[in-house]
C-alpha cells in the first residue's frame, strides 16, 4: 500500500521539524564519528608506541605518598633445623619483615626487606639483591651509622646477631671486620652459596659529613632453620 | 534528467567533503591552539604551578631527601627542619621555566641555597660542639645536598622536551594560520558556489557543531576514564603538576568546544532565518 | 645508562612473571628462566652476564609467585629473542643502538608489561626506579647502588659494562630502558 503524503498542516509541521532535527543533530554527530575514525586512524601510528610505553605508568589506584610501610613481622619460636618454604611469607620490597639486634652493641632495630628511604628511615634494610635469612645465600643488611647502625662501631669479632622472622630465629657470629670503599666489590659476593651476613654503614661513625668509606661486619651463620624445599 | 541527478550528487558530495576537511581543520586547528596556549606557554606553567600545591609539596619532598642526606652524614633529623624556603624554591623554579621557554642553559643556580646551608651548618657544628668534622666529608655532603636542590627544582623529563617546545612554538603559530586561512576558504568556497545560502550555512554548521562535539566528547572521556589520576609518579608535586596541567588542557578543549558549539548554534539560527527569506 | 639497565634487568624479570602469589619456592619453570639468565650472551665477540644482584632480585621475585611453564616459555622465548636481536644489531654497547633498535626493544616492554599487569613509576630522582603491581605492590625499588650511602644513592658502583649490555636482552620488553635513558642524557646539565 503506497504511503500517503501528508495533507494536514500538522503532519506537513512534524516532517518538517523531523527533517530539521535530523539536520541539526544526526548530520553533526555522524560527521563526528567519522572525525574520530580518521583523527585516530591518523594519529595511532604515530602514537601507538606513545600509548603502549604509557600504560606502562599506569596503576590501578590513585598514587599513595604514604610514609607508613607495611609489618609482617611476628615472633616466632622455630630456631630448629629447617623451616618448608611453603610456611616461609617472602617478603617484598619496604616491609618489615624481622628484627636484628647485637645485643649489648647498642645494635636493635627493625630488619626491612629493601634497603631505600623507608627501611633506613624506620630500621635497616636487607638488599633486594640479596636474600633472606635461612636461605643459604648472602644477606646484605645496611643502616644508618647514626641511627640504627651506631652500635655497629662497637662490635667485636665473636659477638653474636640475631635476626628473628616470623617463620625462623637465626643467629650469626661474627668474624670479621672491615673498612673499605663503597666502590670495592670484594666486599661482598652475591653469589655466594653458603650462608653469610654482610651488614654495612657509613664509616667512620660520628663524623659529620658524608664518606665514601663504609664499616662492613661479616658473619656466618651458627643457627637457625634452613628453608628446604625451595627449588623443585 | 540523469545528467542533473548526476550532476547534483557530484555537487553535494564535494560539498560533503569540504564540510568534513572544514571540520578536520577546525579539530586540528583548536587541539594545536590547546597546545600553544598550555604546554608552549610559559605563563601556563606558573600560574598552574602557583594555583596546585606543587611549592608546598616540593619543599616537603626536597625537606625528606636533604634529612635522609643527613641521616646518612652524622646530623640530626631536626637539622633540615624549617630549611627549605618556601620562597627560594618558588623563585628557582620561575628561573628554571623561564630559561626553559626561553631556550637556555636549564642549569640551576644554587648559590643561596648553598650559603643558606653553609651557614647552617657552622651554627650547628658551634651549637652541638662538634669536634669530630672532616672538612673534604662535610663539602662533599654540601654538594650533594644542593645536587639534591638543584635535582628537586629541574621540572623531571623537561628537558628532554625543550628543544622540541623551541623549535615548534612558531611552527604551530603557522599552522593554526594556515588552518585558520583554509577554514575561512572552504566557508567562502561554500557559501559562495551554493546556490542556496541557507543550505551553504547547514554546512558550515554541521562541520562547525561535529568540531566542538569532537572537542567535547574526548575531554569527557579522558576525565571519565580516571587514566589521570592513576598515573604513577613517584613524587607527589610532578604528580600534583602534570595532573594539573593535564587536568588544564582537557578544560580548555571543553571550553573551545561549548564555544564552537554556541557558533554552530548561531549559524543554524541565521541559516533557518536565510532559508525562510529565500523561500519568500 | 648504567644505574637504568641494572634496574631494568630486574624490572624485566618481574615484568615477565605471573602474578599470582604464592609461598616462597622455585619451582622447574622458574628455575629455566633463572638458567636462561645466567647464560652469557655474545655481543660482537664480547660475553656479557646479567648482574647477580639482579638473577638474585628475580629469584626473590619468583619466591612470591607461581610460575606456569607455559609462561615461563612465554619469558624464555622474549629472552631469547631480546638475545638474538641484540646479537643480530652487531654493535658490542647498547649506547650503540639507534633509535630505531631502542624502539624495538621499547615495544618488547609495552607488550611483556601489558601482559604482566606491571606499572613503571616514573621517579623524580633521576637515579631511582620502582616498578609495582598495579595494585601498588613494590616489586623493585632501585637506586642502582648496591652498596649506598646508608639510604641515599651517591656513588654509582661500577658494575662491568658488559654485564648492562645482557640487561638490554632481558628488558627489551621492558622499554623503559630506551626511555629513561633519554631522560637520564637530557637530565644531566
């Protein structure tokens, strides 16, 4: 059935402003589709790169400048043998994970996993390129020599330190001292596969001024559970 | 008859493509305009900087380096408290922008930060008595502490932008002329080879309207999408600022679009008002 | 140049582990990508290593997750692959790269951190990086010291330059290392 042309004045006003209407908002907003096709279409080669390295710096929550760090430190009674790395919560960066204490040395201070502006603020800090205690590799352990590491200068060989973690209590005696450049990389060996403590600050104590010396203190381990069950 | 139609279809798909390269234009045009009044301007800068917490929160941040600097060299952590001036540091950065606009040396000059610290630091050393002071320690703590100056008061990653900030601030001056020059003409060429005015103005309306639609809708979506406050920057004023500043540029393209859109607005008034004279 | 590819190797690791977190432990796929990062590789006759501080960063890393052998081949073929393309370039530093061949290894880090679900947050001590979840988590936090100046990075340590160059292999995914190091240059007035 052939459709019939409007003949009122009414119907002849609604086609009329149905005609405009699609003038005035379904022509511009058409012709922006298709700007945003083409301006895109234009530019993502060019900036594809830009947008995928972007992404990269982009999180999921808002920024947090938050000076508080994180505790999972809680006593524990394990000084036997060995403890499954299955029970073992590794650590990650900023969070205090232990406590590490020379004890008549002035030496007692919370032990952080990182060793960057909040550990050393709040405690000291083991190497993220080093390892945790128990697990037979180097422990590189830094602090400020006028904080937490003061007491460092009156250590003796022999004394002992004791580190406590929640999945372990560890001690380790002391064998040896040394003052050396911040530079000299014999004063550690990261690859090391038998257990040792490296603990190291500013050197020499008390002294105003910043020093490119630093005090090492070496130990080995004499107790404490070795993590078992690491590697497959 | 099939000429005619032919030759009408031609006609209104040339027109078409006018209105669509007038609308590029007007898009690319503004977006350059965005980019010259904000990121190519170096008032832009100050006044973001002077209206968000950026001096507040820097003097914090350069305050937390200069006492962990200090943690680590024998001084006490009350030692930097109150240091950092508030009105020094506004001063070296207004320096540091206007040599960046400007294209020169971005270096900063730190000499009354460094007497400031001199001075405070014999005070100190008289004041706690301290006789256990290594001259060549203390001066290579003084450098430190104003590379760590100097380091807070360089706006990060500027100056890997400089040059290209110099050598295109008049390039884009240009093209905003050029584009400007090239709307006006495909609004001349419309108006002018359109026998009917009225539909000349639809057609300016409809490139004018998608424009500041465009210009709308990507701001709103951006905003929308949060992306901004989610970059992570690791210092509080750079975050501070670049979401300000981000925040500012997205403002100013909504602002050109309500604008474009209020323009378009007028056009289909008159084109309305010239189509109802013509049919007359 | 130095501190940026030292901390992106370790990046690099993390941005191609999986995410999910698990007890400590290292389990045979990631021991194959801690293999895969021990060997040398051959960069115009020079051997070059990755950094023990940073195998040692990624095995930490691993001790928290899970890895699939799935995913590990996924990391032991960009390894590879960031290997074979550095070798391929023919030059013997990664300063050597043109812009173009940053911008390869630039995309490798856009995918691998896509993937991975890692954020780069940009520092604003030119010498420091630190990479998180996206959560928020801190999975390196690098000044490029290892020996610091009890909190405060001062001295770079020279860490053998062709132990950087390896570094380039495993972060060409990371990309960052093309970007910062831009950055790093202009910085330095």
């Amino acid at each position: 059935m052939k459709k019939s042309k409007p003949n009122t004045r009414a119907q002849k006003r609604r086609k009329k402003f149905l005609k405009g209407l699609r003038r005035f908002l379904l022509m511009p907003v058409l012709t922006c589709l298709l700007l945003f096709v083409v301006v895109f279409g234009i530019t993502t080669p060019f900036l594809s790169d830009f947008f995928s390295i972007g992404s990269m710096f982009l999180q999921d929550n808002e920024s947090s400048y938050s000076r508080t760090y994180e505790n999972i430190f809680s006593p524990s009674d394990n000084s036997g043998d060995t403890v499954d790395a299955e029970d073992v919560d590794y650590p990650s960066i900023d969070k205090q994970f232990g406590t590490l204490e020379i004890k008549n040395r002035g030496v007692d201070a919370k032990l952080f996993f990182g060793d960057g502006y909040v550990p050393l603020r709040n405690g000291v800090g083991v190497y993220a390129g080093s390892f945790i205690p128990g697990y037979g590799k180097t422990i590189l352990v830094s602090g400020h020599n006028n904080t937490y590491f003061n007491g460092l200068k009156n250590v003796k060989t022999g004394d002992i330190v004791k580190i406590r973690t929640s999945y372990g209590n560890y001690e380790y005696q002391i064998n040896k001292t040394r003052i050396a450049d911040a530079n000299d990389k014999s004063t550690y060996d990261l690859g090391a596969n038998e257990e040792n403590l490296v603990m190291y600050t500013c050197y020499p104590f008390d002294e105003l001024g910043l020093t490119e010396q630093r005090f090492f203190v070496y130990a080995d381990k004499i107790s404490g559970p070795e993590i078992v069950g690491i590697y497959e | 008859m099939k000429k005619i139609f032919k030759k009408l279809s031609i006609k209104k798909v040339l027109y078409a493509i006018l209105t669509f390269i007038l609308a590029l234009c007007l898009v690319f045009g503004s977006l350059i305009t965005v980019l010259r009044i904000t990121f190519f301007n170096a008032n832009f800068l100050s006044d973001t900087l002077n209206s968000s917490q950026y001096y507040k929160d820097l003097c914090v941040e350069i305050t937390d380096n200069l006492t962990d600097l200090g943690d680590a060299s024998g001084l006490d952590k009350s030692f930097f408290e109150g240091f950092v001036s508030e009105v020094l540091v506004r001063e070296d950065v207004q320096t540091y922008i206007t040599n960046f606009y400007e294209g020169k040396p971005l270096k900063i000059n730190t000499s009354k930060f460094d007497e400031s610290l001199q001075n405070a630091l014999t005070k100190y050393i008289k004041t706690h008595h301290i006789k256990n002071v290594n001259e060549e320690n203390l001066e290579y703590f003084s450098a430190k502490a104003s590379k760590i100056y100097s380091n807070s008061i360089k706006i990060k990653y500027f100056s890997a932008i400089q040059d290209l900030i110099i050598n295109n601030a008049g390039l884009l001056t240009v093209l905003i002329v050029i584009l400007a020059l090239i709307s006006a003409a495909i609004c001349v060429i419309l108006i002018a080879t359109n026998e009917w005015k009225h539909k000349a103005l639809r057609y300016i309306y409809t490139a004018i309207s998608s424009a500041g639609l465009f210009l709308l809708i990507l701001p709103i979506c951006i905003f929308a999408s949060g992306v901004i406050e989610h970059i992570a920057i690791l210092s509080r004023s750079l975050s501070d600022m670049y979401t300000s500043i981000l925040s500012t540029v997205l403002s100013d393209m909504i602002v050109i679009s309500i604008v474009l859109i209020v323009v378009a607005v007028a056009i289909w008034v008159i084109h309305i008002r010239v189509r109802k004279k013509s049919a007359v | 140049m130095k501190k940026l590819c030292a901390v992106l190797l370790a990046v690099f690791i993390f941005l191609i582990s999986c995410c999910s977190a698990f007890a400590a432990g290292i389990n045979a796929a990631e021991q194959s990508v801690l293999s895969n990062m021990r060997s040398p590789a051959n960069m115009n006759g020079h051997k070059i290593f990755v950094p023990t501080a940073y195998i040692n960063q990624a095995e930490a890393h691993f001790n928290t997750i899970d890895m699939t052998q799935q995913q590990a081949d996924k990391i032991n073929a960009l390894i590879n692959a960031g290997r074979s393309f550095l070798e391929g370039t023919g030059k013997s530093n990664i300063k050597e790269l043109s812009p173009s061949e940053r911008r390869t290894l630039l995309s490798y880090a856009s995918q691998a951190a896509a993937v991975l679900k890692l954020t780069a947050v940009a520092g604003s001590d030119e010498t420091r990086i630190k990479i998180t979840t996206k959560d928020g988590t801190i999975i390196v936090d690098e000044s490029n010291n290892i020996i610091k100046t009890t909190g405060f990075s001062s001295l770079a340590v020279p860490i053998a330059a062709a132990s950087f160059i390896f570094v380039v292999l495993i972060l060409a995914a990371a990309g960052l290392i093309s970007l910062k190091k831009r950055e790093l240059e202009n910085e330095e007035i």
